[in-house]
C-alpha cells in the first residue's frame, strides 16, 4: 500500500468520525457566492430578520433580490 493509499484511507475516516457542526453544501460552499460584511442600523436588522423568518427567507435571499432589482435598474435609490 503507498503512503498515498494510507493519506486517503485516514483522510476518508476522518471525514466519516466528523461530529456536529454544519453539514457540507449550502451557500457557504457553493463557488458562486461569496461571503461579504455590511453595516447596518440595528433597527434595520432587526426588522429585517423578523419578517425574512416570517416569510420563510433566507437573509441573503431577501438582499440578493433586492440587490439584483436595482442592479438591473428596477429600483431607485
């Protein structure tokens, strides 16, 4: 067996003995998202959180839609 085959074989049980934590895929590993850090006033975020998990969203869902409409010259600011 090469030191190859061994790397491969604890790399694989490591892998399996993972405990809690995040579960792989997702946002966080998908190459077409990036993670980024805005400023926002309290209030806003607060609001913001409230009526995404009222509606079922996903922060990032709620500002890449709003983001892309007025990307795309739908909204004004």
């Amino acid at each position: 067996m090469s030191k190859y085959d061994k790397l491969q074989i604890q790399k694989g049980a490591t892998d399996r003995a993972r405990g809690p934590g995040r579960p792989r895929g997702g946002k966080s590993s998908d190459p077409n998202f990036v993670s980024t850090t805005i400023l926002l006033r309290k209030d806003q975020k607060k609001r913001l959180q409230m009526r995404a998990l009222d509606e079922g969203l996903d922060l990032s869902d709620v500002v890449g839609t709003l983001l892309e409409a007025w990307l795309e010259g739908e909204v004004k600011i």
